[in-house]
C-alpha cells in the first residue's frame, strides 16, 4: 500500500511538523495531562502578585481548529488558556494545545500530541513546558524548565543561560497576541526550545479579510521566522504565516504553512472565550493589549 504509506509519512514529517510547530512557532495526550500548577514554584519578590501583564484572552478560553492539507481534512486543533495560582501564591496561565488526527487519517495513521506550558502571569515569562507526543508507533515524552530568577533554562541534562526575557514555544504564540500589531513591523521574540535559544522575528506584512467557520474577520497577516541559528530542517519545512484578528481579542485565526507539495492550513472553527480579571498592568506593558472585557465570540 505505497499510497497509505506515503500519506502516513506525510502526516508525520508535514502535517504535524509543520502546521502544530507553526502555530507555536518552530519547527498533545498522552493520557491526559499534570496538574503541575500548585507544585510549581515562582519565587520572585521583585514582581507584585497583583499587577499582571496584560493579554488579550482570559481563562477559559477554548480555540479549536479544523486542519487541512489543500482541501482534504486530516484532524483537529483545540487551544485553552486556564488561570492557576503555584505553591507560593504566584498567579499563572496554564496553556493546552491538543493535535488528533480524524477517523480517516486514524485509521493508518492515529495522532493525539500535547504541548502544555505554564507562565508566570506577571510578566508573561515560561516556568514549566511540557511536549506528549502519540503519532503511530512513536512516543515522545519532553519538559523543559525556566529557572527565572537565576536566567537558566532546563532541557534533560542542559543547563542554558537565558536571556532577559524569553518564552517557550506555546508561550511564543501568545505573546504574539498580546503586542501591539502594525504593517510594516517586527515583533522579535527570544524562545527557548530543546536547549537552545532562538531569535524569532514574526514580519507583520499586511491586513486581510479571513473566513472561517467561526466568522469573517479583519486580520494582521505575519510571517514568522528564525533569524539565527536556523538549520536546514527549519527552512525545508517551508513558510509560514499567522493570521491574527484586528480586534483587542487578536485571536489566532488561521495558520498556513506553504510547501513545494501544498498548502496545510488551521482555520478557526469555534470560539469559548474566557472571562479576564480586573487586574493593573504593570509599568511599561503594552496598552493596546490591555484586558478591556470580552468581546461577542465572533464578528
């Protein structure tokens, strides 16, 4: 069975590797995931638990995704945001991303990936990522660790010194969201990811009309790349592009990954949105990512 064979091997080396990693920006479960945020520890006395950094989406909120390579679907896509609060007291957002393949591609070929990360709600930095990965007969089981008051990055037995401020792959995404968007501009973003540090610049290039199953939506159009340090498999997995909406909500609307055998593409199918606290910002965040209330669920 030549064909199944190869539509099995294209799941794996593009369609997850390209359109999960795209949307968390490199290149989930497992039976389910760890309650990891009462036992994590963010001790840091400098930043006050009341100021937050301010994000454009609350807890609670649930993106779900339907993925296609040009028009044949093959899975499902379901982002979640959740407010939890660490052993000392520290609030933070927990991040779900989950990756299942539909009955069809199943059938050859089963996928259910996570990708989970914790963030110090303060200053929307990383303290714990963890990647489940499920794909056929492969299993992958990873966690990284940030150390933010000490700068260093943890990845099996890799101790990397981390810059200012940095993010995780999940992280990454969301960080996008929060900041100010305008044609013509970069966003730069130091992330972390399997003991090494990266420099992403995400061009945003220009606006466009989006449809989706969940609505029409006005939207920055970006193309994130790796500036340094990028290796041949980076640049063989093809472009990139993020579609964020032009609204305070800057919900991830669409992602397409373009290669030489097509096109493999996330198109937002529903929206929950989450409910945001009534919190400060803390000096010098960006105001146009300030929480002002949530917004109808679609346009």
């Amino acid at each position: 069975m030549p064909f199944m064979k190869s539509r099995a091997a294209f799941w794996r080396r593009e369609f997850l590797g390209g359109l999960a990693g795209a949307l968390v920006l490199v290149a989930l479960g497992a039976a389910g995931s760890a309650e990891k945020g009462s036992s994590l520890s963010a001790a840091r006395e400098s930043l006050s638990k009341d100021r937050l950094y301010p994000v454009p989406f609350g807890s609670g909120e649930t993106l779900v995704y339907t993925i296609a390579w040009l028009k044949i679907e093959g899975g499902e896509m379901t982002l979640r945001t959740a407010r939890e609060t660490t052993s000392d007291g520290v609030p933070v957002h927990r991040m779900t991303l989950v990756a299942t393949s539909n009955d069809y591609v199943s059938k050859f070929y089963p996928v259910r990936d996570l990708y989970e990360t914790w963030v110090d709600a303060r200053d929307f930095q990383p303290l714990r990522f963890e990647k489940h990965a499920r794909e056929g007969r492969y299993e992958s089981d990873e966690v990284e660790e940030f150390d933010l008051a000490r700068r260093i990055g943890t990845w099996r037995d890799d101790r990397t010194p981390l810059p200012e401020r940095v993010q995780d792959i999940i992280s990454s995404f969301y960080y996008l969201r929060a900041q100010p968007l305008a044609i013509g501009q970069d966003v730069r973003v130091d992330m972390f990811s399997r003991g090494k540090v990266y420099k992403l610049k995400a061009a945003v290039l220009e606006k466009e009309k989006v449809e989706t199953e969940a609505g029409v939506f006005d939207a920055f159009k970006l193309q994130p790349q790796l500036r340094e340090n990028e290796t041949d498999e980076d640049r063989n997995r093809g472009k990139l592009f993020l579609w964020f909406s032009d609204d305070e909500r800057r919900l991830p609307v669409m992602a397409r990954t373009v290669m030489p055998i097509g096109s493999v593409t996330a198109r937002l199918r529903k929206i929950t949105p989450g409910t945001k606290p009534s919190l400060p910002a803390p000096a010098g965040a960006p105001e146009s990512a300030t929480p002002k209330g949530d917004p109808p669920a679609a346009p």
